[in-house]
C-alpha cells in the first residue's frame, strides 16, 4: 500500500462506532462485528496467514504460528472499544468521521487505541507481503470493552491462551507515550514498564431528607463535603518506584530553565520529586492519586437529602495496596460519620508488577523508537492509568506499554478529548514503529 491508502485504511476504521458501555447499559455489538468484517477485507494478507478467531462476541485474537515451536510467543495488544462521543460536542472534526485535514487524522480511538490495531496489522501486513516467517509465535490481541474493564474481551482471551497452556515472553500494549512534561525542555520518550492500581471507593452519609428551608445544622451532605475536602487535604505520600526513579534519574538535566531558576542544573532524583509534584502529571506518577469524580445529593434544590453519596478513585503506584488505601479513607471518614464501601469489588486492581529492562523487547523498543525519532531521549516510567494489559501480565513474563504518539501538551487529556486526533506523521510512524519491533522479536 502506499502511505495515502494506509492513511485511507485507518481513516474507515475510526468510522465505525465501536463504543463500550458501563454495565447495565445496552451494549451494540454491530459496529464490532462490521469493523471486523472491515478489517479482513483490509487486511487480506494478515488474515491468509494469521488464524482469527472472536471472543466475546466482539474481541478479535489473532495468531501466527512461529517457525520454532519451542519459542514463547509474544504478543501486541490494542482495543476496538472507545469511549463515547456525540457530533453536537466541540469537535473540530465530528468524532466518527475519520477526517484527514490540518495534517492529523480526526476520529474517537484515533490515539486510544484504533491506532494501534490499524497500525500493528498494517505493519504485519506489510511484512507478510515481503514473505515474513516469524521463528516466535506473534499473537495480536485486540479487545473491545477495554474502556469498561476488559472483563469479556482482554480477560477472555486470556482463559483462552492459558487453557491452551499458551506462556507468553511479553506484552506490548498501550500505556507509553511521547511526552511533553511542562517540567522539561524537550519530549521524551516513556516506555511503560508498570501501570498504577485502581479503586474506587463510595462515600455516604446519612441523615433526614426535609425541606431545605428548615435545614438541621449538620446535615448529611455538609459532613460528606467536609469528608472530601479532609481527603483531598491529606493526600498519600509521595514516593518513588523503581521506573519512575530511574525515569527522573535519566531526565535530571532536562528541566526547562524556567523551572531552573531555583534548583540546581541537575537536581537529584529526590529534588526532581518535589518539583514535578507541582503538575498534575507529575504529581500523577509520584503518589496514589486521589480524584473526586461524582457527587450526588437530591432530586431537586428544595430537598436536603438524606442519603448523599460521593465516588472518588483512586490510583495506586506500586508498594501501595488497596486495603491501605481503604483503611486511609475511613480513618478519615468515620470520626465525620461517613461510611465508605468498595464502589465495584470486580474493579479492584492492585498495581502491576514491574517488567525487566534487561530483555530483548525492551531493546527492540528503544531501537525502534530511535529508529523513527532519532534523538529522542527514550526512558523507563510508569503508566498512571489502566489497560487491558493487567489481564494479560498473568500469562506473560514482562509487560511493556508504549505506542509512539505525541500527546502535546494536553497529556493524556488527549485520549479522551473532544478533538481526540492523531498527526498523520505518528500514525505512519507506528506502522514503522511496529514493523520494526515485531520483525525485531520475532527473531529472538
């Protein structure tokens, strides 16, 4: 293909309205089963070769058996799912149309993570044309409820690969990125060797629902508030793990003058800490973050309710757990009155463990990063939100996360934007990015 038909290819594939839904929502599993009809007519020579089968009614694993039985497999894992989006938003492009203007191609998943499936088969099916024979098994797994869990799809497929007795060498999901910190003076490349945990934890209180214009003087929804406000003022310690250490040993003498004013040319690492806190960013891969993401009190503004509810999440860099996070929580809560409980006991994740740097795939990452962007610092870090990936690490010996996309200066803001788009140069630097990383690995 040439680069305008593989532009062409993707632009089709953000058309299609692939989005999850929050369960109890009705699920449409059409536009699953049209983009994976899509794709096999885009893609003939992956699917003359690769076997597919469907999972979960919308999740598509691929498989190409390798040369040397004896080898692992690795595999590259991407998601069909997206979360939603109306033409009516703030969209310089409507959100499905898949428009290709101003450089970027336009479209929800156009990042997170239709590029990745439109880009790893489209740098297989380049390969396969050459006459590509792996000696390791290549597996491609592209789930589609990821943006809700990954329960049918990333989970099923991996009930699937162990029942096979399928071990796996690595994982090379979403979750790395091209960053623009506000700390640095330049883009780095970060190449995520863990994912943070995730929980998120409902907070009540009880009083009497009466008419607001005889409030009592402590109300239910007053001792809630004061909870919140206690939380987001005792927030967890900062501290650091072992990607992140090493990410801001490696990044020290990249601070942006502005930000040197008062620190040293290279601050150490722990000096480092205490300066990108000040980000949201920064202060996301330094501590287990606490977010306030819903509140909820009455039905009108003349009721005082009886009953109102906050959600808050939060996500947990490696050495903090769950339980401790709940335990935080109530010692806060409780002396206010305020009881808390597990939102979704099924969405409870304890951080990932911590995959190796002293690998084959790890070097075929940077390699192939440098590749595409020569020059382009290329560190270890840490992913501070979820991926399908932490199904998939109980079947794999090291996990990495990384897909080679500018995110600018709206961070990962950019994944979930109105507006969410790709630089038509990133995305044809993925289909290289791919090729030469599978080629690499697949030879190992």
């Amino acid at each position: 293909m040439t680069n305008r038909q593989k532009l062409e290819v993707f632009s089709e594939i953000l058309r299609y309205r692939t989005v999850s839904r929050q369960p109890g929502e009705v699920f449409d599993m059409e536009p699953f089963v049209q983009i994976a009809d899509y794709l096999r007519e885009a893609f003939p020579q992956v699917h003359r070769h690769f076997k597919r089968e469907t999972v979960g009614g919308g999740s598509l694993l691929f498989t190409l058996q390798g040369a040397d039985r004896s080898l692992k497999p690795f595999m590259l894992s991407a998601h069909l799912d997206v979360v939603p989006a109306q033409d009516g938003e703030m969209w310089p492009e409507p959100p499905f149309s898949g428009n290709i203007s101003g450089g970027r191609i336009w479209g929800r998943g156009s990042i997170d993570y239709k590029a990745g499936v439109s880009a790893m088969l489209q740098a297989c099916e380049d390969i396969l044309d050459r006459g590509f024979v792996p000696e390791r098994t290549v597996i491609l797994a592209f789930g589609h409820d990821e943006e809700v869990g990954g329960d049918d799809g990333a989970a099923e497929m991996v009930k699937i690969l162990a029942d096979r007795g399928v071990s796996l060498t690595s994982v090379l999901d979403e979750g790395g990125y091209i960053y623009s910190y506000p700390w640095m003076d330049r883009d780095v490349a970060v190449i995520g060797l863990a994912e943070k945990g995730y929980l998120t934890l409902r907070l009540a209180a009880r009083g009497v629902q009466r008419h607001a214009s005889v409030p009592e003087l402590n109300t239910a929804a007053g001792r809630l508030c004061r909870c919140l406000a206690e939380l987001e003022k005792n927030q967890f310690t900062a501290k650091l793990c072992g990607p992140v250490e090493m990410m801001l040993d490696a990044t020290s003498g990249m601070l942006r003058e502005s930000v040197m004013l008062n620190e040293p040319a290279a601050a150490p690492v722990e000096e480092m800490m205490r300066i990108i806190e000040k980000w949201p960013s920064g202060n996301a891969i330094v501590r287990t973050t606490t977010a306030i993401t819903m509140i909820r009190g009455s039905s009108k503004e003349n009721i005082i309710p009886a009953e109102p509810y906050a959600l808050v999440n939060f996500r947990a860099i490696p050495g903090d757990h769950s339980l401790e996070i709940l335990n935080h929580v109530r010692s806060i809560a409780e002396p206010l009155g305020v009881d808390v409980t597990c939102e979704d006991t099924n969405q409870i994740h304890e951080p990932s463990g911590i995959a190796s740097m002293d690998t084959a795939e790890y070097r075929a990452i940077q390699r192939a990063v440098q590749e595409i962007l020569p020059g382009i610092p290329v560190v270890p870090g840490i992913f501070p939100a979820a991926t399908d990936s932490r199904h998939y690490g109980g079947i794999a010996d090291n996990v990495y996360r990384f897909e080679p996309v500018h995110l600018g200066e709206d961070g990962l803001g950019a994944l979930h934007s109105e507006g969410e788009s790709i630089a038509i140069e990133d995305y044809l630097n993925a289909v290289s990015f791919y090729t030469a990383y599978i080629r690499s690995v697949s030879t190992v």
